[in-house]
C-alpha cells in the first residue's frame, strides 16, 4: 500500500570505513556514510570516483577488504546480490540490464520472481494456488505500470523502444521487487532535457508515494541538487564532502575536484 507524504527517518544504511582494492588499485578508501529512511541521498564525484564501486558494494556485487555495512541495523560482511535483494535492496544498472525481446509487462513481471511462492510444477500446470499468485502479481505489477505512465507500451518488446522509455521500464522492474532501498546507477544518463525532467519527477513521486528510500549516482548536478536531500562526495575513492546540497555545492574541495585543481 502507498504510504503518506513523511518525514526523514532514522538510520537505514550506513556504510562504515569501506576500503576496496583490486590488486594495486584502490577504488574505495575508508569511506563512512549513512543513508536515512525516506531520504534520497546521492553519491557524486568525477569520473573515477569509486562511485559504481560504493553502489556494487551496497548491492553486494564487490566485499569489501576492509569495514562494515549495516541494514536495518544487522551487520552483513559478505552479502551477494541474491541476498541483497531478499532484504529489500534493488538495483537499475547505468547500462540497461532489461530482456530486449519480452515485453514492457513481462520484463516488469521479472521483478516480481523472488516474491512468486509456488514450485515450478505448480506454475506450469497454472494449478489453483498458482494461478492466483501471478493474478496478484500481475496486478501489483499493472498498478507499477500506471503508476510510470507506461500503460501505452505495455506489450511492446523492450528493444523496440526509445532509451528515455527503456529507463523507465528499468525502474518500474525494480520497483516490482518492493524494495525498502533502491539504488539508481546514473537514472538520466544519455538522456535529453525532456526524459531527465520526466524521470526526475518519478524518482520523486517513488520517494513520496511508495516511501522508498532512494541511494542514487547521478553526473548532472542540476538534478542532484534539485532532488536530493543529502550528497556525498567521492574523489579518487575518498570521502571529500557530505551534507545538504547547499553545503557540499559551497565545500572548496568539491570545486577543486571538479575543475581538477586538486590533482594538478
């Protein structure tokens, strides 16, 4: 069920020393944040960050050699993606990870598989308890679909549509899984003005709406400081800054950062 318009709540996620290395070459180094209930809480930095590398630690992707993640205050060390998921934390990927070939709907269904209760024979004799369980599904997936405005495209292939609307089909699938965190890998890259401030609005209303909490990376800063609530910024795999958007945009060091003033 939707829920009200809120407030910012406790600690949901905090990240805690976080050091990732591969071989010689460090992506991450001591990097401590959290992320509050119901915030939407960006990560940003140049190119080279360690911004995708935080995002795939989070998600369980990479273990970090060093430090601690807590959700919903439980420790994890060696989290996988799988798990992840069966906590409540789902993913849109910066290149599109969707089924070219399936539809608007079954892709968005795919979302739904670590909800679906019933054994394979029972799904594909479509017996009684089967059959009722993807009626739910389908309607909770139908209500998504509306939800994003992408009810006209609903039975079209994936690959046939345009990438502003492949986006979108990419959020709707992950908000299928019902997450309580969601993190977005660059949600408007590649976009044009129009798609980013339509995508822009969704990500808002799927704060507002569904009280997701939202982690996302994001390179257009007029978006970040529009939308977010809290920034922190990463530099060469440092933690540089972390506030409001009016304090990190003011912080000198995420200036020199951007300009490349602090590695001349």
């Amino acid at each position: 069920m939707p829920i009200p318009a809120h407030a910012i709540g406790d600690v949901l996620l905090s990240v805690e020393g976080v050091s990732l290395a591969f071989g010689g070459v460090k992506a991450l180094s001591g990097v401590s944040f959290d992320v509050r209930e119901h915030e939407v809480r960006a990560i940003i930095g140049p190119n080279g960050a360690g911004k995708s590398s935080m995002l795939n630690v989070l998600n369980g992707v990479y273990h970090p050699q060093q430090g601690k993640i807590r959700f919903r205050g439980q420790e994890f060390r060696d989290m996988d993606s799988h798990e992840a998921a069966a906590l409540g934390i789902a993913r849109t990927f910066q290149n599109i990870a969707l089924f070219k070939g399936m539809t608007v709907l079954d892709n968005v269904m795919t979302g739904r598989n670590l909800k679906m209760r019933c054994n394979f024979l029972e799904q594909a004799l479509w017996l009684g308890r089967a059959k009722n369980e993807e009626l739910a599904h389908r309607r909770a997936v139908e209500e998504i679909i509306d939800f994003l405005e992408i009810q006209h495209i609903r039975k079209t292939p994936v690959g046939r549509l345009p990438y502003g609307l492949q986006k979108r089909v990419e959020l709707a699938r992950a908000l299928a899984a019902e997450p309580v965190l969601l993190l977005l890998d660059e949600p408007m890259a590649g976009m044009n003005l129009e798609e980013k401030q339509d995508m822009c609005r969704f990500v808002l209303d799927v704060n507002d709406h569904y009280g997701t909490t939202l982690v996302l990376i994001e390179h257009d800063m007029g978006v970040v400081m529009d939308i977010s609530d809290r920034v922190v910024v990463l530099d060469y795999g440092r933690k540089i800054a972390d506030g409001t958007p009016d304090e990190v945009r003011n912080e000198q060091k995420v200036i020199d950062a951007y300009l490349g003033v602090a590695h001349a």
